[in-house]
C-alpha cells in the first residue's frame, strides 16, 4: 500500500483535499505541463504531487475522476524528474464530442504527444505507469482490470530515483475539479521481453 504522507507537492494548487480514501485538486487556470515542441512555448506549472522511488521494477496505478468541460483540462498520472525530463498520461478534453486520450514524454527539453480520440462523455480513467530501469510503460483501463498499452519509452534521466504520481491543470481560462483514488503500488506487471 501507499503511505499518502510520503507524497511531496511540486507547486501545491491553491485549493485542494487529502483524505485516506481520496485526493482532490481544484485546478487552476493556466496551468500545464509541456515544453518547446511544435507550439515554440515552455509550461512548467501544473501541480504535481509524487512520491519517490530508487525500485528499478515496479508498476504505480490510481483510478481518476474529472468533470473537464474546457479545451485540455486535463488530470492523470505522471512522473515529473524536473522541468526538461518528465512523462504523464491524462485524458485532455477537447470539445462536446470528443477528447484525447494521450501521453507525454519529455526527454532534455522536449515534448511529444500520442493521442487517441474517445467520447467526451467519459468521466473515469485508471493508468499503470511501469518501471523496467531507465524503461517505461504507460497503460490505461475504462474498469481498473483491463489495462492496454498506451505507450512504451525511454526516459534519459530516469534510471535512478525518480519521482512519481498524479497531476492536474488547465492550460487555458478554465477549473475543474480531478479526483484521484484506488492508488497501488505493486510489483512490476510490464513483464520483460522474451
């Protein structure tokens, strides 16, 4: 299990709720996660709450809940090293009809994004974030039990302690209130390549 005291805020949201069963972050707006890539910008301001690890083999899952309505409200998994070195998954909303299920990485200063359209009505996702060494894989479930394979990658400064969790942000004039629970912390479930 996880012990919530060892989570450590980076840029603590002005409002938000631990409990034993929950955390809840009211997001702000203008807030995000992304560097450089196509749009030229660098936003280094969501806030992102982690616990840290030097386990080399490990899988970090937690089950979230949004009520997003505004382009790229966003809320989900990440795992945050520092400004040019970080990767994240999160469903971000788009419009009345469709969102983007997708993942980051972020590897000395620069972004990238995978995405997958699914229907705005969806208000529930779960992620497993993977550790094999310097490795990563992303996955995420509409139920908690079937996972699929979002993406794997490489992280260049990820093969010693890192730090991982959750966030939540609103890259533009937007809040909206991202619930996290059901967070696991297990042995590996990305099994090796054989």
């Amino acid at each position: 299990m996880i012990n919530i005291d060892d989570f450590k805020w980076i840029r603590p949201p002005q409002k938000f709720e631990i409990t034993k069963d929950a955390i809840k972050i009211l997001t702000e707006p203008n807030t995000d996660l992304w560097q450089r890539t196509y749009y030229g910008f660098r936003n280094d301001n969501a806030p992102v709450l982690q616990i840290s690890s030097k386990d080399k083999y490990f899988s970090f899952t937690v089950k979230t809940r949004f009520d997003s309505k505004k382009r790229f409200d966003q809320c989900g998994i990440v795992m945050y090293l520092n400004s040019e070195n970080w990767l994240k998954a999160s469903v971000e909303y788009e419009n009345e009809n469709i969102q983007r299920l997708g993942s980051v990485v972020t590897n000395r200063g620069y972004s990238d994004w995978a995405t997958t359209d699914i229907n705005a009505k969806v208000k529930t996702m779960w992620y497993r974030l993977s550790r094999r060494e310097s490795d990563y894989c992303i996955e995420c479930s509409y139920d908690g039990f079937e996972f699929k394979q979002m993406r794997i990658c490489h992280i260049w400064e990820g093969d010693k302690e890192i730090r991982f969790g959750i966030y939540a942000c609103s890259p533009e004039q937007s809040s909206f209130e991202a619930i996290f629970t059901d967070m696991e912390l297990t042995d590996c479930k990305w099994l090796s390549h054989k």
